[in-house]
C-alpha cells in the first residue's frame, strides 16, 4: 500500500455517498430507487460505490427518484475543506472538576433511550492493514481519540496523521474515514455528536 495517499476524495466517491445517504435517509431500497431513476439495480450499486462514472442525465434522474434537488448533490463537494481540529498527545487542555467487520470491530459504548440519540461513542478495534474502508458522512460532530497505533484518517479534503494520544474534532456531514492504517493493531475511540435536532 503506498505512503501517500490522494488528500482529494474522488468525485464518483463524494456523489455515490451522498446518494447512498439520501436514500438510506429516506428507508428507499436499491430496487425502488433504480426502478424511479429507470436504471438496473447493479448499475445505482455501481454509482453507491464509486465503482462507475455516470452520466448527468442519470444523476438528474436518480435526483428526482431522490426528491433532491441536483444542486444538493454537489452544494459540499468543493467544501470539503476541513475544519478539524488534530490535538496532539500531551497538548490537550487539562481540566480540573471540582469534587470527586473484517479486521476491526466497533463497541458501542453507550445507549440512548427513546426514539432520539444525542450521542454515541464506540471502541473500534482494526487488525488489518491492507483493509480498504468505507467513507462515512453523519450528521453531527465526530470526536476521535487514538489509544493505540498510528493510522492516517481523512476529512474531506485533508489527511492526517495520528498516532496513539492525538484526537480528532470534526463535522461528521464531510466525508470521512480510515485512509491507511500504519501501524496495527489500532485501538481507536469514536464519539459522535448529533446535538439536539
């Protein structure tokens, strides 16, 4: 795997994801929205990962399937650039209180009750360096701290270089993930904010 990775997250990528979430947003199955769009099944899983360039025509389409209007397809594709904060180890501002899937897994640390989550934190374990990830987008801030390891994480845009003790603040909605993991096994917490909306 190379060292170097391309900061720029592929258009094909940024437009499948936003596509995915949209439909998943709206509990629409593959077949409904490609019968919608008048494409095959295979071809709107193609668009989903990245794995096809298409047309205009046929994101105009799957737009209208989507209820979306085409302009929110690409409104955060050149906005990508990131607004996250890298806090290294030992930089952190202390605070006193007064008074006492393959090669990784995810624990859910916490739960919420009822219908609405504010929050979620996770313990995501990851063992195999030559596994490629997904790209993520969530609504909400995402806060990671790494406990182990040394992985290069995306945000949009931007790469950054982690190594156990550096944290991670950013907006969930830019696409983000794992880039490549340098030095395994990763042990890594994830914290996702969605606030009060």
């Amino acid at each position: 795997m190379s060292t170097e990775a391309e900061p720029r997250l592929r258009l094909e990528q940024y437009l499948g994801m936003q596509i995915k979430r949209q439909r998943q947003l709206q509990e629409l199955k593959i077949a409904d929205v490609a019968q919608l769009a008048g494409i095959s099944q295979g071809m709107l899983s193609k668009i989903e990962n990245a794995q096809v360039s298409t047309s205009l025509d046929t994101l105009s389409r799957l737009c209208d399937a989507l209820g979306m209007p085409m302009s929110k397809l690409f409104s955060q594709y050149d906005q990508q650039g990131s607004g996250a904060l890298l806090v290294r180890k030992g930089e952190g501002m202390q605070v006193v209180r007064r008074g006492t899937e393959k090669g990784h897994t995810y624990h859910l640390l916490n739960h919420t009750r009822g219908p609405k989550k504010t929050f979620e934190a996770y313990m995501v374990t990851m063992d195999d360096a030559s596994e490629e990830f997904p790209t993520f987008s969530h609504p909400g801030t995402e806060f990671l701290y790494l406990l182990k390891g040394e992985i290069v994480y995306r945000h949009g845009n931007q790469l950054y270089h982690m190594k156990a003790g550096d944290s991670l603040t950013f907006d969930g909605e830019v696409p983000h993930g794992p880039e490549q993991l340098v030095k395994v096994p990763i042990n890594l917490l994830s914290i996702m904010n969605y606030g009060d909306d």
